[in-house]
C-alpha cells in the first residue's frame, strides 16, 4: 500500500489538478478531504504522509483557515509549493446553447472571477452556490442547473460540454497551494527558495513591528508574504505569517530567524521550499554583504580577531 | 424623513445591537442590508447617510470583505467604531429541554464560538448551518430545528426561550464595528484616537514595509492592525491596511501620513475617529519628542533659524 | 572706513589666499588676527563682520579650534565655504642652490605634506619650526635659515625665490575654510548647498546616535562630516558637529531639523551656504520622495485629507 | 632583562602616573619615548612589548595623533585602558610666595585647565609654553621661570615645593590612555568590557553611516567614542573609530563586528579589554534577546530547524 497525500477535496477540483503537477504525487494514493482541517490532522495523526492545500490567492490574499492550522496545533511544516492559474470553464450538458441557460453554480470563490463575464454574456441568469466546483459539475449533470463554471478538466468526468473556456476577470488569477507534512529535514537549497515562519511579539510598543522586519532588511531579504493572524488573546493581538526569499541554510536567512527568536516571543518555523514564482523578482542580486561567501568570510575573519592573528 | 443608516442585516443580529449603542442611531433610520457591499453602495450612491459593518473579530482578525470595500472603489471614510463582546445564548422554543434538542442551527461565524460547550453538553446534535444567527432563530420559531446559538436578545422578536446564556469559548471574543459615510471632515481628536489608511508600496525590495511602517515608528506611534490585501494584480501583491493610534490633526501622525505619501505608490485615507479600546494600551505616554507641543516648537525653531533670528 | 573681515592670520599665508577668492573680500578690510578665537571674538564684538578661518583639511579633519568655538559661546552662523588645494613651493634667498640648503623651515602643519620630498631632495637638511609659514619665508629673508616651505604667492612679499613648486606628498591635500558671521537669514539656496549644526543626545542609550542620524538617513540627506567634540561634561561626554547636503529651506532639510531638534537634547544651527566641493557626490539626484514638490504635495493631500476633500 | 614598555615621554607626567598604576608596569623596563608615533613604532619593531599612550581626554576628545597611529601602518592592538583625573599643582622653588610669581609655565595642553586659576590669584602673571609639564618643572628648578603647572608628583624629583594643589577648571578633566602591543589573543573577558574598532565604508550614500551604527544599535550595543578620522583620499573621506560596550567574545559583539565586516570597505579590530570607567552607564542591563544565552539558544533552535527536530 503506497503511503497517502491527503488535498482538499472532492476529486476533480483546482486542488487535484494541483497537486498532480507534482511529480512525486504519481506514487502515492491520493485521498480528497472536506476540509483543510481534516486534511493536516490526517498528517498529524500519521494517516497521510502530507497534505496538499491552498495557501494564497490572488483575490483573497493568504488562506486564512490554512493558515490558522498552520499556526497553532502540532507543528506541521512546508515541504512544496505549486502556482497554478486559475481559469474557468462553462460547462453544459451537450446540445445546451447558450441561450438555454437560466440558472448557473459554482462555489462561491469562483463568483469574484466570473462576475463581469456573467453581466456581459448572461445577465439574467440566476446564481447559485455549490458547495465546490466539480460539486457544481454534478448538479449540472444531474439537471438541477442548466450550466456551472468550473476547470475545464471536470467536463469528461460529469459528461458535459465545455461551452466557453478560459473565463476570467482579473489577469493573473493564481492560487498557491503548499504540501505539508509532519517536521523534518527541509529539502535541500535550490538557489531559489522561501522560508515560511510565524512570528509572535513580545510586547506591542512604536516601532516593534518595523524592528521585526528590520531582521529581515538588515540582512537584504525580500518578504513575499506578511499576513497578520488573530492570536486568541482578544482583538487587536495577532501574530505574523511571513514568507521570507531564501533558504534557512542560507546564512543570512538563519541569522535573521536567530535575530527575531531572540526579540520575538515565539517563532515557529514552517519550512524552507523552492519558489514556485517565476516572476522576475526571483532573480535578483543579493545585496552585497549578504552572500554566504560572505557571511563565512566574517565569520573567519572575527574567529581570527578572538584569537589575535589578523 | 430621517437620514438613514445601512446596516450588514437581517435584523436581530449582533451588528444591529452594537448600531443601538451609538447615540446617533436613535434618530435614523436603520436599514438593513444583505452584505456589507450593498450597505456600502447604498453610501456611495446617496441612498444611506452611512453604513454600519463588521471591519475586525478576535478570531478572523480584519474582516476581509469590508476592508477590500474599503480599500477600492469610490473612496469612503470611517467615523466612528464600535467593540462589542459576543457571546450565545440557546435558544429554544418554549418548553424545550436540552434532552429534547436533536438539531442544532447558526452562521457557521457562530461555530468556533461554540463548539466545545457543544462537545460537553449536546455531543449528539446535529449542526445545520444559517445565513445568519437571526435566521436560524426563525428556523427554530419554524420549528424547522430545534435550538440555535443567537444573541440573548433575538428570544423575543422571535417567540424564544433562552435556555443558556454567556456560552463562548472564547475569552474576549469580540467583534469591532465601524460607521462609514463619504468623505467630510473626520471628527474632532479626543485625545483617544485612530487613524485607517490604506498603503500601496512603489516597488518591492528589502526592507520596503520596514521603512514603510518605520514613518510611524520613528514619530512614537503604535499600530493596532496591519492587514495585507490582495492589490488585484496578481498572487503576491499586497497593499495594507493599517490602523496607528492618533488622529490627522496631531501633528505626528499627520507627519507620518505625509511621510508615507512621499514614499508610497498611494494612500488612501480612511479616517480619524474616537478609539473604543479601553484597554491599558491605550493611555500609555506619548514619546519624548512626540507631542503637539514639542513639534510646534520644534517648527518655530526651524522657522526661527530661516530667519536668523536665534 | 570698509566693513572688516578677520581672518587667521598673519598675512600671506593660505588662509588670505583663500579669503581673497571671495569676491565680497575685495570690498572690505582684511584683518589678520593671531588665532581662530581671537578672529571670532572680534565678530561676536561687532569689532569684525566676518572672520574666515580654517575649519577641516584633509590630514587632519576638522579642525577642533574652529568647531569648539562654533559648539559654545555665543551662536555664530557660517555664510560661505572656500576649499583650497595646499601645494608648497620651497622658497630660498636669491641665488640660493638646492645644494647650499642646510637648514629648512615651515610651520609643523607642513610637515606630513613635504616629508618625502625632503628625504628625497635634501635628505640631510635640519628641519626648524616656524609660528606660520609666512614667518618661515620672514626667517629666511633675515637669513636665520637656508630655506622655507610655503605658499609660492610668499615669495614676492619677502623677496626670496621659487626653487621648486608644487611640492605635496598627499594627492588632494586640501583646506577648507568658512566664511562665520553673526546670526541673520542664510544665504539664498542655490541647489547645491550644504547646512551645519550641532547635535546634543538627550541620553546615551543603544540606538541613540543612529536613530538622530536617521533623522537624515530617513529624507535621503546625505552627510558630509561628522565629528564628535568634547561636550565638557566629562570623558565620553560627546556633542557631533555634522554637515548635511541641502539648506534649510529645503522641505526634506527642515523637516529634519525639526526631527532633531525634538529628539535631542539641543541643536544649534550653524547655516546653509553654498557647497564648495566639486566632485561627483555632489550631483547626485534625489532620492524618490524627497523634492520639495514632493513634500509640497504630500503636505496639500493630508490638508485635504484633514478638510475631508479629497 | 625584563620586556620594556614604552611611554609617552617624558618621566614625571601624567603618562607615566598612568602607567605606574598598572599591576604588570612593575615588573617590566618602563622607557620614554619623544613621540607618540615613536613610541608606537618601537612595539610594532619588537623594540618594545607594549606602549602606553594617551588616547582621550576630556577637553580635547579623541587624541587624534594615537587614532591614526592605530588606524594606519601595521596593525597594533589594545590590552589595557587606564583613566585619570587630571588636577594640577603651582610648584615653586622652596621659599617661593605667590607674590613673588611674575612668570608661569606648563605644557600648552594645561592652559585650559588654569586660566580660570590663574586670572583669579595671579592675574599679572606672564604664561610661558614648555615642551612638556615635567620639562616645566625644571625650568622653574633652573630658576628661568618662577611657578610651573605640572602633576602633585613632579615636585619631588625636580626639588620643588607644592604651592597650591588640586587647580583645575573643569569638573571631570580625565585622560584615558591604552597600552598597545602587537596583535594576539585578547584578554579574557571580565563582564565589563570594550572592543574597538575602526570603520571605512564601502560607499558614501544616505543612511550609510546610520546602517553602520545600526549593527552595534539592533544588538544592543552602546557606543563609548565614535571618532571620525581623514582616510586619506582627500577632504571629507573619513573612517570612523568606534568604541563599543562589550567584548569580542560576546555573542552579540561578534554577530555586529561580522555584519560590520559584511557592510564595509573594511574594518580593523583594535582589541576589546576591561573598561576603566566606573559611572552608572557600565552597569546598565543587557537589552532583552542579546544576553549570550539568548544568543546560543537563537543558534541552537535554528540548528534544530535545519535538522527537522523542533
């Protein structure tokens, strides 16, 4: 029995589709869950090996029940990311025109996407929520409504006909998902990674916060995500999730999660991974100082001052 | 006719209690609304004076849909806030005891609130979710389910009992509210005041939210929330929203906004209002070199030294 | 009778050279005075208008006479800068050979710039101290010693001979002098001007120093000397004299000023005139966020913003 | 033979009252040197094992000829600090009254700390400048001057009698000198402790110096001197001497002495050592995260994190 990834489900989503970009995905089972929750205690209880589930997207920002999960309970940690472009189809049962529809379905995170194709191309038809994409597939397919917007890869599985592909209101849709798995040796560097961590201040006074980031810009590393999280001690206390370039075998990413351990109340580390981003922030120069050449090259020199031979 | 207050809807909820707080609601109309979009738009087209709508809880942090309003579209501003503890009350129709109840019924908002009194006290009832906590109060009036988790005051409106009140797991479970109109002048400073705005960065490099949120830290002021949005162009860009202790008119703060205005892509300004937080934070000293006064005498200084006069 | 300017003398030194580049020099009396305080002394009398004294060169940096008078005493303002390059002739009576040359001369500070030239050329030559470099050519004329260092405009005064010019051990060997009067309005901006004050720190702490220099740092002014003097408190009791580019009516200058002057324990404006320096630092474009039309506008937004306008 | 150390010459000044009172000056050769540079060069021959050299004082701050000694030409070392209130005493020969003075003499560096003395009892004194105090004091035995300004303990050696003791002007006046030896392992350290460096940037932009002062700032690191001295290259090319709070041997010493090297041009440690000060500022709380033990365990919580144990 091959070892288990636990995604959020049902089959035949944005998620599945997602998740078998990745090349070690064609050797485990794959197992859908209902929830994000039930997927990561499918990890932590040992059931699955990981998990694979959004994290971020373009138009809701940082996935916050993925990301609640990740802050608190059992440490789990990030092993993959995946970007992919979120585009829609409207699927239709065949011989449906487009003049036939009436009612339309999709869950409700597809609507943001869909909105201003709808008022152009069917402006009267009626909308209605289905509990995910490829659930909206079936209602169509079991005649409930006439048409439902999901990823093109759902019409052969519920039988229906793509009647207008690539739908899309905002350019550069994309949701990132991540797979997580119980804490272990992150993968190796590639020269293009993330760190993601969760930060905990000590107290709140002018300038904590920045002094926090500082760690970060004092040592010329780029943030790629910061999204504050209620910590449960009452309104108007939070805690950080960071995305930070770099890898925590890079020195300067390790001496700035050593900085904001020492000022911070608690770090929790949630891995270092390959960028999935190809956009040209990516390649950027380190900022000089900030190599690891670098950081090896103080370190011996201040190794050789402790021992008077300079 | 009476001006007229939007509020997030339907009636009996938790908003329209915390609306009932503010003086000013006893001589409008209070009008309800479907989302908080509509409530918004109906103060944008001129059809509600201002809108009344969650903008922050201790367990989602900032309400994401209100602040994307905010934050795009015709520019609105918020003049007051409201902090209102939530905690549920069972309501049941009269006569029901708690070995009667079978189903159980809320906005899925309620859920975190009350799970764990559900785990100890009614482990075998089934959960059905409502469009809001008022709405499951009429399905139990219906007879549809047999108890709902609601705000104690929605037992009359709808023929209830309160079987058990106080019931959260959470301490300090609290929802804030703002009032939100067009643009005018914000009120006058009190002494206790916040200011919203809204931060688009010009370009991303290292330690560009540092220096961003270094414009208030180096004037002594706090900030009280940092919520990163989806910009709209594409996974990856965030504007932020933050809130900083002090109103437009003291002369930090008003420096600082121009700070960020000289640095930033764009501002957006949203407003300085009374804070509602009593909580020891907010009466803490000012930093040497930050009051009114000092930044007064330190323009009369400058003033004097273009002058030659010193 | 003319206005006077005091100057360091006696005449025919450096310093009157450099004095009688200002076009104003030619128009008042020139009074050389035996040290830089009895120059200033003279100006905070009413005896003199202006005095021109030495204030940094590029052996030995500031000059701590000069800066120690600007710190205490009655407030002085500096209204223009002089740089000069210092080359030394040898200077010897008519007839005179290298070969005849047995006995040498010049005030100490010459030293360090004919050194090599002197082990080179007259390797066994004695070297006597004068009171100035005019003095040295005055000893000679006398026929005390063989020969002397100074300025080539030395030897027609004191009848003696170039035998060698353009003597300098140290490439860009320069001085500079200012220009320091009683306090009244600064001289017109001109786009290339640079203003000088002193910095008391209110206390010693971690951070102290970097955060006043941040107060530069933060508005994209760059520094151009930084010297710490004795505040007479006691050993390691420092006060920092600072040259900043810009002048004070630069928007992003004033607001600096302002900055410091509220932070610190006390600041003392010494002017803003025109750069002397013309190397390529001084050209550099402003940072983004930093014009006066940029402060103008952020200034006019957070006003409309305070009106409810906008 | 016993190892010698050199002194700033000549015997009976303040220099050698300094020396004297360092344990390990006992039992060495204690040798004069005309120079500071003399002496200086006899350590870095190996002529010397130490030399011991004034280095700040009250009045005049940094000694500049000690600073660019150390800061050029082969690298030297500090091992020891020793800090001395400077008094002075009027010494006559025997018989001498204060009527009967008509002449004074010293070194020019105690003016500033008699003339306030000297205008209140002898008023019509004339001053006469001597090569140094000790060289005063036998000018005065000679009989070509009738009082000589020198230490309490000149007046033995030359025959001398102790007209009035304890003249001095300010409040506080101490000189620091340092003994100097060839690099090696630097003292153990003691709890209270000074490391020194000396700074050269790598460029000269806004908020270069400020990032700086920001290594030693973000670690909580206090600054002692912060001296600017000319590199060399020219009017207003400086490198900075710093003197820090804490030993190399200090983790957040040597965290902020690598990321100096990382940032700058260069850097050349000049020792750390046991401070001499003993004012309130020394025993000053480490801030919070920069205690070693916070440091070691920043270190082994991201070992951990490499390591995928946590």
């Amino acid at each position: 029995m091959p070892a288990s990834y636990a995604y959020l489900g049902p089959e035949g989503t944005f998620t599945e589709v997602a998740l078998r970009t990745l090349p070690e995905a064609a050797t485990r089972e794959l197992v859908p869950y209902v929830s994000v929750q039930s997927a990561l205690d499918a990890v932590r209880s040992g059931e699955a090996e990981a998990a694979f589930v959004p994290i971020e997207n373009s138009v809701e920002g940082g996935i916050t029940t993925t990301l609640d999960e990740l802050v608190s309970g059992r440490p789990l940690m990030i092993y993959r990311e995946v970007l992919l472009s979120i585009t829609f189809a409207l699927l239709v049962r065949p011989g449906t025109r487009l003049s036939d529809i009436k009612t339309v379905t999709a869950h409700p995170a597809a609507q943001p996407q869909v909105r201003n194709w709808l008022k152009a191309h069917l402006p009267d038809a009626a909308w209605e929520s289905a509990a995910s994409n490829a659930d909206g597939a079936r209602l169509v397919q079991e005649g409930r409504y006439d048409a439902a917007f999901a990823g093109e890869f759902a019409a052969g599985p519920y039988g229906l006909e793509v009647l207008e592909s690539d739908i899309h209101d905002a350019e550069n849709a994309q949701t990132r998902f991540v797979l997580v798995g119980r804490p272990a040796r992150p993968a190796a560097p590639t020269g293009a990674d993330k760190t993601s961590v969760v930060i905990w201040q000590r107290d709140d006074h002018p300038g904590g916060l920045r002094d926090l980031l500082g760690e970060f810009a004092t040592r010329g590393i780029n943030l790629m995500l910061l999204q504050s999280r209620p910590t449960g001690a009452g309104i108007g206390h939070y805690c950080f999730c960071v995305d930070a370039e770099g890898h925590i075998s890079d020195r300067r990413v390790a001496e700035a999660l050593m900085g904001l351990k020492r000022i911070c109340l608690k770090v929790r580390y949630l891995g270092s991974y390959p960028r999935a981003e190809t956009t040209p922030k990516d390649v950027g120069a380190l900022r000089p100082g900030t190599s690891d050449e670098e950081f090896v090259a103080a370190a011996d020199w201040v190794a050789r001052c402790q021992d008077g031979r300079f």
